[in-house]
C-alpha cells in the first residue's frame, strides 16, 4: 500500500505520522502521479497547528501538501493532455501532495522541462505562482524600488528575481548569511533589525516605491513607514495589517495557475530564474523537515522526496 502524510488533530509536528493508505483511484479528468519530490511550506505548519482553522479547517484524519512533481501512472475518465510516463509537476488542491501516490485534476499540471531538477519542479507551485501573484499586485516595473521582507525564503527568493527581471531596483531584507546570494542575483541587501528603515532608506537613496511582504511581523508597519502607498504592498502573511491599512493581500490563490506555473518553470528552465533548495528528505522524516523549515531561517525550499 502507499504511504502518505497524515495527521489526527491540531498540534505540533509530532501528530505528523506516514502511514499506509489505500492507493487513490483518479476521478474524471484527473490523473495519478508516483510522487518524486513535493515542497513544504510554511502555511501547511499554521494549517496543522490549527492557526488557519476559522478559515480553512480541517478534516481529519488530514493529508498534507500542495507542491508536486513526479511521473503519470494513471488516468482518469476524460483525460487527454497527458499520458501514462509522462513527467508532470503541479499542485494540489486537497491537501495530498506528501504522498507516495496522489490524484490531481490534468488542468493543476503542466510537463516538466528537461532543465528543471526533480527537487526543483516539485517545490515550485507554490512558491512561484506565490511571488509571481505577489509582484504583479504591487505593479512592480521599470525604474521602481522595490523592498522585498523574506528576501531569500522559499517566496522571497523567487520575488526578488521575478521584481529585477521586470527592471526594478531590488532591495532585500534577510540575514547577513543570505546577503552574498541575493548580492550574486542583482538584490541590494539589508540586515534586519533596529535601524532597519534607514538602512532601507540609505540603500535606496530615492523614495521606495512598492513593498512585499513574504515574513509577517511588522513588515506591512515598517512599509508604511518608508512612505509606500498601501496600493503598492502586498503581504502574503500579515492579513490583520493588511485590513489596518487597505493593503493587498495576493498569493498563491490569486497566481495557482497552470499558464502562470508553466511560466515560472519555463524560466527555470532557460536558466533565468533560481530555485535554491535548502534540503531535502525522505518522506519518513517529515517531521525532521518540518522541523527545520518551522525556524524561519531556510534559504529557498526544503523538499520531500518519497
């Protein structure tokens, strides 16, 4: 029988088991794909610890995951976008992905290009169509300076490249062990802490124009702070600021898309986008990963590999 992520009640990452399931049958227009390599992210740590439970609860027992990549071994009624052998990468939608077998709809998956690792095309879903929905909502382009919170997380990493790629001056916060890597990709570092704003202001030496916020905290505060219109930031984590300040709220709802997906993998591909990959695992050390993604201080993905 294949193995899956699963979890009984709200809790830490010791209610995380991988346990044997029945092997799912895909439904009409949906195909099965074996599992190489599924991202984890940090919003499936506030879903398990019930953080998200008045707006998504779950039901249990609970799968887990989003982020996919692996090989088609099945199809559904209805499906001819794909066939059985074909290399996919994608999303789910129901929690399932941390899994050795999981049925998705065809139209969450696109192929997997030559030049997109394992590791890579299955922590990608999220975090790409997140940083993609992220930028295109602050309006990022040509001659702007942009300041990214998170700048070299799983989100922050791929925001930072996506807002230079569209000609802005790049401006990312995070930990000095991450400023050689954003330095290398374009991105003018800054260290957090006190004094942060005018470090910010020093960097920019002009007014900042737009403000992601991939970290929560009192990054949306520190945004309006530094002059930016609330049209112009967008958090990904911090809503109760957001509904303080009129400020946008996109993520990975308004960018999971097949066409966005196959977009960002298409940069990767061609070289033009970077997906850091921190580590991986082996699906039975899901608590171990989870461990270690849960102290915020990762650089790109930390990646399942079943």
């Amino acid at each position: 029988m294949p193995k899956a992520v699963r979890f009984d009640e709200y809790g830490g990452i010791d209610v995380l088991q991988v346990v044997e399931v029945d092997r799912p049958v895909p439904g009409a227009g949906q195909v099965l794909v074996k599992v190489v390599a599924a991202g984890i992210n940090i919003g499936e740590s506030s879903i398990r610890q019930g953080a998200m439970d008045s707006i998504s609860p779950s039901t249990f027992p609970s799968g887990q995951g989003s982020d996919l990549a692996g090989v088609v071994v099945e199809l559904g009624p209805d499906v001819s976008a794909f066939s059985v052998g074909d290399e996919v990468l994608g999303f789910s939608n129901d929690r399932a992905s941390q899994a050795e077998l999981v049925a998705v709809p065809a139209d969450q998956l696109v192929p997997r290009p030559a030049n997109v690792p394992w590791e890579v095309a299955g922590a990608l879903a999220v975090v790409g169509t997140t940083a993609y929905a992220a930028t295109q909502a602050v309006g990022v382009g040509t001659g702007d300076t942009v300041v990214v919170a998170g700048a070299a997380g799983g989100v922050g990493s791929l925001a930072v490249q996506l807002a230079c790629s569209a000609g802005a001056s790049v401006i990312g916060l995070a930990g000095p062990a991450n400023h050689d890597w954003l330095t290398a990709h374009g991105v003018t570092p800054v260290a957090y802490g006190e004094g942060m704003a005018d470090r910010i202001r020093a960097a920019a030496g002009s007014p900042v124009d737009a403000f992601v916020d991939t970290y929560g905290d009192d990054y949306v505060d520190l945004a309006i702070e530094l002059g930016v219109k609330p049209d112009r930031i967008d958090t990904i984590i911090n809503f109760a600021a957001a509904k303080k300040y009129g400020t946008k709220t996109a993520a990975n709802s308004e960018g999971a898309r097949a066409d966005v997906l196959a977009e960002i993998a298409r940069q990767v591909d061609q070289g033009r986008l970077d997906v850091p990959i921190a580590r991986t695992y082996p699906l039975d050390q899901v608590r171990e990963a989870f461990r270690e993604l849960e102290q915020r201080h990762t650089r790109g993905k930390i990646v399942l590999m079943p």
